[in-house]
C-alpha cells in the first residue's frame, strides 16, 4: 500500500523525484572515495576503526594504541562492517556516513509527505541533501551524519506523537535516541528532550511531555539499546571512561574550548548562511514573517528545533560549525513550506549564479593569496591548489553559469525546481572539484608519504603534526615524541630547521618524511 502511495507520488511530481535523486547521488556518492581522508576528524574515526579490527576488540576505541573516549561505539561498528566488505580504503570508511545521509533525507521526504503532501516533502528532502554543510558531513567518515539522521528521526516521530497521539512514534523516537545514544552520547538525548520540552511548553501541554518522558516502554527500550555497550565498556576501562567521556567531552566541551575550538557569541550566525548554501533566499524568506510560521504548528516546531540548537551551542565554550547542523534540518522543512511565496527566479538563484559565477576566480584568488600567508607550511598548501583546477574545473563553472542563467529566464519550470537544479550543480561542484581539490593538496602529500613508509619499512614517528590518517594509509602505529638522530620523522617543513641535521626523504606542500642525521642537512 505504502509502496504503491509512493509509487503514484513519484509519478505526479517525476521531476522532483529526479531532482532529489540527483541531489541524493551527488552529495553523498559520486567520488566518494575518491579524496584522501581529512585530518583530524576523518583521519581519527578510521583509524579507531582500523585498530578496532586490528584488536579484535569491538567494545574498546583506540587511537595511535592510546584509549579514545571521544565518542561511543556505533560508528565504528558501522565502518567496520564497511571495511570488512570493502576493504581499508576512503569508500568504506565513508558509506556508512553517506547512508546514513540518504536515510536523513528520506525521513525528512516521509515526515514532510505525511504531514504536507508529496510535492512540499520533496522539496524539503531536496533542500537538506543538496545544502553545503549536509554535503560536506554526509560524506565524512565521522559521527555526525549518524547523529542527525537519528535526531531527525527522534524529533520527527515525537511530533507525530504529539499530534496523533499514537505510541508506535513515541517508541520509535526512544529507540532513535537508544542509538543516538550509542553515536555520540547525551546530546543524542538533550536535543530531542529540550525541543520536545519547549514545543509542549509553547502549547501549554507539558502533562502531554512529561508523561511521554516517562513512558516505561519508551524508556525500556532506550535503556536496552544503549545500556549494554555502556555497562561493557564502564566495566572494562573503570573510571577512565566516566571522565574521558562524560566529564571532558561532554560537561567540558561546553564549560570551556577544547583544542582551541572557540567562537564568539555569534560564531554559527555566518556559518548558518555558508552551510545552507546555494539556499540563500529560501533562508532568507523565512523571517519574512514571524506570526505566521509562530501560527503554524509544524513550523512552530521546526523553529523551536533550530533555535535551542542555534543558542544552545552559540553559548557552548567548545564550538565547531558542524554542532548546529543538529538544528538544520527544522530549517530546511521551513524553507519547503515557505518556498511558494517566492515570487521572482532572479532574486531566488542570485546567490548560486553569483557562486558559481565566482567559482572560476577561486584559483586565482588562491595564487595571490598566497605569497601574503605568513606561515610557511599554509603559504605552500595554497599556494599549490591553482594546479589543480583544469579546463574541466573551468568548463563546468561556465556551464553552471549558464544553465542558472537558462533556469533564471525559464517560465515553464516551477521555482523550487529551479532551486532543487541549483542545489543539484552546488553539490556536483563540491563532489568534483572543490573537495578533491582541496583533499589532494593538504591531504594527498600525507597519504602519498604514507605508503611510502609503508613500501619501505620506515618506522616514523609524528613530530609537529597530528595526522591520524598517516597511520591509517601506513598501516602501524606511530608515535609522537620529539626526533633524535636516527628517526624517521613526518613533520611540517617549517619545523625542520629545528633539527640538528637531516635526510629529505619525501616533500610536497608544506609536508616533509626525513630521517634526522648528527649533521647538517
């Protein structure tokens, strides 16, 4: 039944359907092993999950052989069936963030389809897989695409609980937070819990919110999903655990920066417009008027979700741009159900002509940049994307132009198709050339230095630099320590004249493999 409903929808609105799966396809699949794994992040959860298959130890995360209480444990056990069926490789460390994607897409498309009908849940569905920052984290072997998919899929079913009043959505938003719980711990159940609080207190109706909060099937079936692996690992590393996880990366990460991640009050405020990105105008009609989404209970909802998110983390002492793409998602439905008051296709594709149109100066900028940039190793890095943006770069930047142009003055398509196609070329950009651009200049030279290592036999340690995804291309563990003559030493070039002498045996963009000598070099 529910097959043959979607089947019928698909055929209504065929090409929205298409534009969503072209959105879907670009952003999370096409190239998706093709970049060289990003360092910290990316280089880290791969390299737990490397040396979790290497240990045998499935309960335990370690990083460089050193206990990693950074995050819990499911998705390492996702990348690790991905790399037991594909190998050790960007691809496989990488599905399971681009599924996981495609799934926060989709729940979007169901909830929105349920609530609004199929046209407007396409849109939205579109909206969210083809903006910037979902691009970006929909295709990062890290936790986060697994975290929002789930807090999508906890705060779409409470809504639907709230409003039809069937305990089938209740259970299901507790086993999505259960997992939650086991992607990145307490805020899987703080964001869920505060928007829910909020939306009921809105209405008047907390009795509703907190009898939900306390159903014992509900709970139940959290603590049978989450409990298990906390118990195991409390049991297994004692104390160590309570404050690597709960104390420093969860109550410090907030109370105060860690590793230097600060930002003002108004950090995400930019990084809001750069991650919605090509939807400029979507986002920016929104606010055109207040009473009436506030009048909405749907957006109503959606508003709440992104605003305690928006504050809550602008007054975080740690703060990261992806932290606020736990709100995202209630923007997006807002944008959907906003899109038909737009009225003009000029002033709606006016940011993405303008992107695209800037995209061609992008290397040029970059090459005279450069030579301003103080720091000797970033001076480098930049200084070498130029060659990497070809006459395909330049081709498609063009073609992009031109067919926003054709979309701009196109009267027989409608405008959120318009802005789907809009999306649809953004992400084809990220996917093609900007991520690869960018992965092979500051991460291919560390891949490349790497396997040298590993062709060779070189025991290397890591000096001045923190590349979790050299040990994962090389395929050992490598300390870090200060060098002395006769190491082996993976360092930043502009450290090197530290060192009482030394044999360049690999060099490229700021990144150097040598062996330390008594003399000079």
């Amino acid at each position: 039944m529910i097959a043959a409903s979607l089947s019928d929808d698909i055929r209504t609105h065929r090409g929205f359907a298409l534009l969503l799966v072209a959105a879907v396809a670009m952003s999370f699949f096409v190239g998706l092993g093709d970049v060289p794994l990003f360092d910290l992040d990316e280089g880290a959860f791969s390299e737990a999950t490397r040396e979790m298959l290497e240990r045998g130890d499935y309960i335990s995360t370690y990083l460089n052989g050193v206990p990693r209480y950074d995050k819990p444990v499911l998705i390492y056990w996702l990348q690790a069936v991905s790399v037991l069926a594909f190998g050790v490789n960007e691809f496989a460390f990488r599905l399971p963030s681009a599924l996981c994607a495609t799934l926060w897409a989709a729940f979007v498309f169901l909830f929105v389809r349920r609530l609004r009908g199929p046209r407007l849940a396409f849109i939205a569905a579109g909206f969210t897989a083809a903006a910037a920052g979902i691009t970006v984290i929909g295709r990062a072997a890290i936790a986060d695409a697994l975290l929002n998919m789930l807090i999508v899929a906890a705060l779409t079913s409470a809504y639907l609980y709230f409003r039809e009043g069937n305990k089938a959505w209740l259970r299901a938003a507790f086993v999505a937070i259960g997992f939650g719980l086991l992607a990145k711990g307490p805020v899987a159940v703080l964001v869920p819990g505060a928007v829910t609080f909020l939306y009921c207190l809105s209405k008047r109706d907390l009795r509703n919110w907190l009898r939900a909060m306390l159903d014992p099937g509900g709970i139940a079936l959290l603590i049978a999903i989450a409990a298990p692996w906390y118990v195991a690992q409390y049991l297994k590393e004692g104390d160590a655990f309570v404050q690597g996880f709960f104390m420093k990366h969860n109550v410090q990460r907030f109370s105060a920066p860690m590793h230097g991640f600060d930002g003002s009050l108004f950090f995400y405020v930019p990084w809001l417009f750069i991650a919605t990105l090509p939807f400029t105008t979507p986002l920016l009609n929104i606010v055109r008027n207040p009473r009436a989404i506030w009048a909405d209970d749907l957006q109503r909802f959606c508003l709440i979700w992104f605003a305690f998110v928006f504050v809550f983390f602008s007054l975080s002492g740690t703060k990261l741009p992806h932290y606020a793409f736990y709100g995202y998602t209630g923007v997006f439905i807002m944008m959907a159900l906003n899109v038909d008051r737009l009225r003009s296709s000029y002033f709606a594709l006016l940011p993405p002509l303008l992107l695209f149109a800037a995209l061609a100066a992008v290397p040029w900028i970059l090459e005279r940049v450069a030579p301003n940039i103080k720091d000797p190793y970033y001076r480098e890095v930049v200084g070498n994307v130029r060659e990497f943006f070809g006459p395909g770069f330049y081709t498609f930047a063009a073609a992009a132009v031109a067919v926003t142009v054709a979309l701009i003055a196109a009267k027989r398509i409608p405008l959120p198709a318009k802005l789907m196609a809009a999306g649809v070329l953004h992400a084809t950009a990220l996917a093609l050339f900007i991520l690869p651009a960018v992965g092979t200049v500051q991460q291919g030279p560390i891949k490349e230095a790497a396997l040298l290592a590993r062709e060779r036999g070189y025991e290397v340690i890591l000096w001045s630099v923190s590349t979790p995804s050299f040990i994962v291309y090389s395929g050992r563990l490598t300390p870090r320590r200060d060098p002395v003559p006769g190491d082996i030493v993976l360092s930043k070039v502009k450290r090197l004249g530290e060192l009482p002498g030394y044999e360049t045996l690999y060099r490229k963009n700021g990144i150097a493999l040598v062996k330390v000598t008594e003399g000079p070099p």
